[in-house]
C-alpha cells in the first residue's frame, strides 16, 4: 500500500468520525427523544388494553347471545350426538343428532383412494372433518344456529328421518329427510309456533355451507384442474370460480338455483327450492399438492325463511357422479320442477363442440359400454369410427395434394422464369393460373383438415370428464383416467412435474412421425421458394410435440392413448391413400383438363379461378397506380 493510498484512508476515516460527532444530537434533542418514546410506550400499551377491552366485550355479547339462545332452546343445546344413517343401493349418508345435517356421503358402487393412497371398498365424498352445514335464524332476542342444537329422531327408517329441536312449549324446528333411490336427498326445515320470536318483516335465513374437497384420483394436478366452485343463475346459465387463483367471498349479483362442490368426478350439490337470493358470497382456495385436498369450498347464501311454519323451506341435495346421463335422470327426480341443467357440472367444451358430444360421443361411448367391453377397446372403437365418418374429408384433402404433387415439375417448368425475388407475385400469378387450368385448388387440401379439429378439440373436453374410464385398466395402463408413470421420483421438477406417462411419451412420438409423412407430402408439391420457406416450418412442426409433451404429461392416459392410437390411424391411411393412388393416371386425368380448359378459360370454376382472378385484379391496379406515380413525377420536373 502506497503513501498516497494511507493519506486517502486517514482521511475518509477523519470524514466519518466528523460526520458522526456533528450529527450527534445535543442533551436536548435528546432528552425529547426520550419523552417521546415514552410517550409512543404509553400509546402502544393503551392501544392494547383497548383492544383486550373490545375483544372482551365481544365475548360478553357472545355469551349473552348465547344465554339468550340458552333461554330459547334450553332443552335443546345439551345432549349427547349420534349418528342415523340414511341409505339405499347407491349412497350411505349418516347425520349427526347435533346440528342434524350430513356428516358424511359415502358412495358404494366407486373405489376411494384418499391420503394413504390405499384402495377401499366404497368412496367417502366427504365426512365430518371436511364438511360443514349450518342455519342461522335472526330472531328478536336471540341468533338460532342450527348447528349448536340436539335434535330427536322420529320416524325413523333406512330412508328417511324426522329430527326435532325443541324451544319451549309448542316451538320447535323440525328438519325432515327423504333419501330417493338414487343420488338425491330431500330435506325441509320449518319453524313451528315461533312466528312472535321474529321481527314482521322477516323472510329470509342464512345459510353457511363449507366443505373441504378431498383429492380422490392419483393426479393431484390434473384434477384439481377439474375442480370447481359451480353454480347456477336462477332462469340462466351455469357459471363457477377459477380453478386455478384463490377467491375469496365473491359476489353472484344473481339469485341462484343451486351450488355445487365439485372435483373431477364427484359433486356435492345444493339446490334451493324458493332459489338462494342475490349477492351470496362464494369462496374457492386451493390448496397444495401433498395435502391431499384440492379446494377449500364456502358458501354463504340467504334463501326463504317462514316464521310461521305455514311453509317449509325445502332443499335438495345431489351427492353423487359427475356422469352426464345420471345427472340427467336425477334432474328428472328433483320435486322442484325447475330447469336445473346438472349435467352442465360435466363439461363438454365451447357450443360446437359440445353439439358433437352431447349428441354423438357420448351415446355412442354409453353404447359401447353398456356392451361389456373393455374401456381401452372402446376408444379404439370410437377412433375407427370418427375416421370412418371423417374419412371422404380426409381422402380429399389426399387428393388435392396429390394433384398439386404430381404437378410440381409442369408449375416449375411454368414459373421458373420468375425465380428473382422481385418477380414473387408474377410467380404467385402464374403459378394461380396453371392451378386453375388443371382445375386444381390449393385451398381444398386444408378445408377438410380443418373441419375435423373441432373432432379432436371434442374428444380432448370428453375423456377427461368420462367417468367411466375411471379406475379402469388396459394392457399396461392401470387407470385410464389418471396418467400412466413408467418412472417416478418424488420430486416436482419443474414442466415435468414427478414422474413420466407412458402414453404421453407414445402419443408424442407418434406426432413426430405423422408430423414428418405430412411434412414430406407437402414438400412434394412445394414449388421454388415455397419449398425453401417449408424447411424454416418443418422445425416447427418438430417442436410442436415437445411442447405437447409438456402439457399432456400430467393428463389421462386415456386422452393421450386417444390421441396415439388416432395419429396411429392417420398415418396408416395416409399410407394407404399414397399407396393406391397412380400418379400416371391421375396425371393423365389432369392433363385433360387443362387441354379442355385451355383454350376456354370460362370453364375455369373453384377457389382457383377465383383467386387468379382477385390477383390479376390486383395486379391491375398496382400497375395503375405505378403508371399514375410516373406521370406525377413527370409533371414535377
């Protein structure tokens, strides 16, 4: 260290320490700080004191809230809870004597795997640690919660119950249950000789509904993606909360028919007769992978109320299969006789392809189930007959790249002396022209593909909501519902997540290889630049199944088994269309045509002649306007 470099440390150093002395308050300044973080002390404690003070006054209004409802249902808020348990050839529900509510829905014809990821007999929807159900009536002197009461079962059977909340002399409230035959319960709740607790104007309850929904398929994310908070407007559509972002206590304007929890293939669903009223607040938060829950659900509605007891306030609850035709049928069961549209909780996709669903796939898919076959035969059935149908779309859209294949050498002959890159919309034309006179359309190739994508967008909202596929295996796949993992490690890595899925692996594949057939036939019929642009275009069709395998990988292995086994059969008619296709003959046809259309270009119809014609109107006017752009310039000199 040099001289210069000390004297430069000595210095900042003498800087700082002067700094530090001049800033350094006086006795005063000091002494005022002091006062003050006194004072600031007093005002934090005070601050404290105050809010234990409110925080106890609460407690004491609770309390006297609650002695009052003591006073009211004295008899009612001691006891000792037990279970009744409603059942039929479907659903075993058991309610609790306190609160007198569904503690837990059991489904007996579908396999539960929760948390120990161990199979067992019967699927638990839900029980008392996940669920929650309470209704809170606002009287004059006291809040009535359904779920502080004991109530006495009466009328007792396998399918229904009586249960009775005494209030004193000649008041009670009486919740009554009817468990149908299939995934429907009916519930009533009325308030009888109460009408002088409630104020004159009072015509509504509250009612707060949670539950947790539990995770019961081995793909947390893919069927986390599939649950939602659902509901429906009353004389409107249905509607839900995002899957994916946390909403808490959202506002529906709208009064609604009924609210479903919702998972993958599962639904707790509450309808109100006499609708839930406008502005019930909805919540949805999603939980972590690991948890083995996927939502947190909550609804807090508003719904009829009679204090006189004269009518009921009625409900029905759907626990039960998010399968389309079941929600159908139960809809059918409903007491209420409104349009309630369940089946809307299984999602076909937007209007299009929801038609090719609602009236196609999902007839022909119960069709075949009902024949007893296995559910990985069924797919390859509906593939065999979507390329049946599909099929004079897709030897078409062959033919015309054929055509325009077979033409190639006669369209570089034809054009090859615009090859500068000033002369491409001459080579445009002239290519046009000699489509047109062979009566070909470069435009009839891609309609036809088009017109079959809303078939694979269908199938791709269809699988995913089959809840017949679910729990059940083909060849190595153990649940065609859920992926299929040749490896797993444990460990979210990121894109891939944890593990690898066979059929997503064989499905991606088989797009590189239909991906290169389609990509060579279309380099075939490519004439000058056009064949160097589809060079820069085969990359990304190349990339496209990666980026596939990113998204599917987490997906059905039924979807992705769809999808392999429909490329399977594209490429193996692709083939056979260029295997029976003579080109000398086809050739010789073309030629014909452009001897007939040669010298009588009226006979020019289709896209082609079409577009030959827009382009040489376009080209007419630039050559006007160039014309008009030399004569400004000459009369500028």
């Amino acid at each position: 260290m040099d001289k210069n470099t000390i004297i430069g440390f000595v210095l900042i150093a003498a800087v700082l320490i002067g700094f530090s002395i001049y800033s350094q308050p006086s006795a005063e300044q000091q002494a005022a700080q002091r006062e003050q973080f006194v004072k600031d002390s007093l005002a934090a404690v005070k601050k404290m004191n105050d809010a234990k003070l409110a925080q106890a006054k609460l407690a004491k209004a609770a309390e006297e809230a609650k002695a009052d409802t003591n006073a009211l249902f004295h008899t009612a808020l001691d006891g000792q809870a037990s279970d009744i348990i409603l059942k039929n050839s479907k659903l075993e529900l058991t309610l609790s004597t306190k609160g007198g509510t569904v503690q837990k829905a059991i489904l007996k014809d579908f396999t539960g795997h929760h948390k120990d990821k161990s199979d067992t007999k019967d699927l638990t929807l839900f029980d008392k640690n996940d669920h929650s159900l309470n209704f809170m009536l606002a009287a004059k002197e006291a809040n009535i919660e359904t779920q502080d009461l004991f109530f006495t079962p009466t009328e007792q059977s396998d399918t229904t119950v009586t249960l009775t909340a005494k209030a004193g002399e000649g008041k009670d409230i009486v919740l009554t249950y009817r468990l149908g035959k299939g995934y429907m319960l009916h519930m009533s709740l009325q308030a009888n000789g109460m009408a002088g607790l409630f104020a004159p104007n009072y015509t509504q309850m509250d009612v707060d509904w949670k539950s947790r929904c539990r995770q019961q398929e081995k793909g947390f994310t893919f069927e986390s993606r599939y649950a939602t908070l659902t509901y429906k407007e009353k004389d409107g559509g249905t509607d839900h909360l995002s899957e994916t972002t946390e909403k808490r206590d959202k506002q529906i304007e709208e009064a609604l028919d009924w609210v479903a929890f919702k998972d993958q293939f599962f639904s707790s669903i509450m309808i109100a007769k006499t609708d839930f009223a406008a502005n019930s607040l909805l919540t949805s938060v999603p939980q972590e992978k690991g948890s083995y829950y996927l939502k947190d659900y909550e609804a807090k509605m508003k719904t009829f109320f009679d204090p006189s007891g004269k009518t009921p306030s009625e409900f029905e609850f759907y626990f039960g299969p998010n399968d389309f035709q079941v929600l159908q049928h139960t809809e059918e069961e409903s007491a209420f006789g409104k349009d309630l549209d369940l089946q809307k909780l299984v999602y076909l996709g937007w209007p299009i392809v929801r038609w090719i669903n609602r009236f196609f796939t999902i007839y022909v898919f119960d069709w075949l189930t009902k024949l007893g076959i296995p559910m990985g035969i069924v797919l390859i059935l509906i593939t065999l007959l979507l390329k049946l149908i599909t099929y004079p779309l897709v030897k078409k859209s062959y033919m015309s790249s054929a055509k325009m294949r077979v033409l190639k050498p006669r369209l570089e002959e034809a054009t090859k002396q615009f090859d500068k890159p000033e002369d491409a919309m001459q080579k445009q034309q002239a290519m046009m022209a000699e489509y047109a006179k062979y009566g070909v359309s470069p435009m009839a190739g891609c309609l036809p593909m088009l017109i079959q994508m809303p078939i694979w967008i269908a199938m791709f909202n269809f699988v995913p909501n089959a809840i017949q596929l679910r729990g059940q295996s083909f060849l190595w796949i153990d649940d065609l519902s859920t992926y299929d993992p040749i490896f797993e490690w444990g460990k979210n890595l990121w894109l891939i997540g944890d593990h690898l899925s066979l059929t997503c692996i064989l499905f991606c594949v088989a797009n590189v290889l239909y991906s290169f057939m389609t990509m060579r036939q279309q380099r075939d019929q490519m004439v000058g630049q056009q064949a160097e642009q589809m060079k820069m275009m085969q990359w990304m069709m190349y990339l496209m199944p990666v980026m596939f395998f990113f998204m599917f990988n987490d997906y059905s292995s039924g979807l992705n088994f769809y999808y392999f086994i429909s490329l399977f059969f594209s490429a193996a008619i692709m083939w056979t269309l260029r295997k029976t296709t003579n080109d000398e003959k086809l050739l010789a046809i073309l030629d014909a045509r452009y001897k007939e259309n040669k010298n009588n270009p009226k006979k020019m119809g289709g896209l082609a002649a079409r577009l030959q014609a827009m382009q040489e109107q376009q080209a007419e006017m630039q050559r006007k306007r160039e014309e008009l752009e030399r004569k400004r310039k000459g009369l500028g000199h």
